[in-house]
C-alpha cells in the first residue's frame, strides 16, 4: 500500500533527501526525519510526496498515514503556525502567572496553592509566550509538537500532589488549541 500527500499550498517548497523532509514557508522552515519507518518516500513533481511500505501487516501500515499526517502539520506550521491557549483555574489561591523578566521564554508560576514556591517553565525552542493576561496564558510556534509539548510542561508543574484530585482542581489547563488564524 501507498499514500499520496498532495502540497498544495502556497508559498510551500518542500524538499526530500533520503527520509528527511524540509517544509519551507513564510514563517520559517522545519524539518523533521523518518529515518525510523522502513517505507519509500519520493517527490512526484513539486506538489506531492509518494509514500510506500511494501508487504506491511496492516499495523505497520498505519505508519503510512501518520507520516502524511506530520507533514501535513508541517505545512501548516510554515503557513500560519499554531496557538495553544491556557486557562489558570483556582478555587481559593489565585495563581499569579508572569514573563520572566529577565528571559521572553521563562514564564514564572506564582502562589500555586498558597505555596510560596516559584514555579519556572522554559519554552522549548521555537515557541514564545505571546501573551499573558488575566487567567490566560497563550503560546505560538511553528512546530505543533513543540508548542503541545510547552503546555504539557505548563500544565504538567502546576499539578496537585499528596490532596484529593477530585476536590483540589487547581492548576493550569489547555482551553484552545488549533492553527493561528489570520
């Protein structure tokens, strides 16, 4: 079985070398190798990427698609990247959340609980922290993986130990996630 992944939008050179694709676009470029999957890739003209896998079980087939799939991401990354929103939700505490000063991709955690304890977040590379206001938090990038794993570590640092989770809800949540919209 093989997958066709048509390129067709605007403004995108992608490029292929030996399982290693490069998406080209007004925001930037990204790469990102499948060095790891035992399939065929090759370009067919400039709008489309031709992915094979000979005699795979159905299970090893599925890798087919989500190899289309990063790519597809990719595209839209280069274009109009992606934006992840967060919302602090508190019961009594309120959760002070700030830029650090100092360094645009440390976001500082304040009073998480009432515990005097500062919480920081490094942004992985690639991702900014657009705005902070109110109770949200908002980060952009051009890499869906990157900017997804930022706001698990968001969350992940702000999560409730030694308490009953079903009455201690505090913390930071993902409350929008999608493609920047222009």
């Amino acid at each position: 079985p093989g997958i066709f992944g048509e390129l067709s939008k605007k403004g995108v050179a992608v490029s292929l070398k030996s399982r290693v694709v490069t998406v080209t676009g007004p925001r930037g470029t990204l790469t990102r190798s499948f060095d790891h999957a035992k399939v065929d890739m090759r370009m067919i003209g400039k709008k489309s990427i031709q992915i094979d896998m000979w005699h795979g079980k159905p299970k090893e087939n599925a890798v087919l698609r989500t190899i289309a799939s990063h790519i597809h991401n990719m595209i839209v990354g280069v274009t109009e990247g992606y934006r992840y929103k967060m919302k602090t939700v508190y019961a009594h505490f309120p959760i002070n959340v700030i830029i650090s000063p100092e360094n645009k991709d440390l976001l500082e955690i304040r009073n998480f609980l009432g515990e005097r304890i500062v919480r920081r977040v490094q942004m992985l590379p690639g991702v900014k922290i657009a705005e902070v206001k109110n109770n949200e938090i908002t980060l952009e990038g051009n890499d869906l993986e990157l900017v997804s794993r930022s706001a698990a570590l968001v969350h992940q640092i702000c999560l409730v130990k030694r308490k009953d989770i079903r009455k201690f809800l505090d913390g930071i949540y993902v409350s929008e996630k999608g493609a920047i919209k222009a």
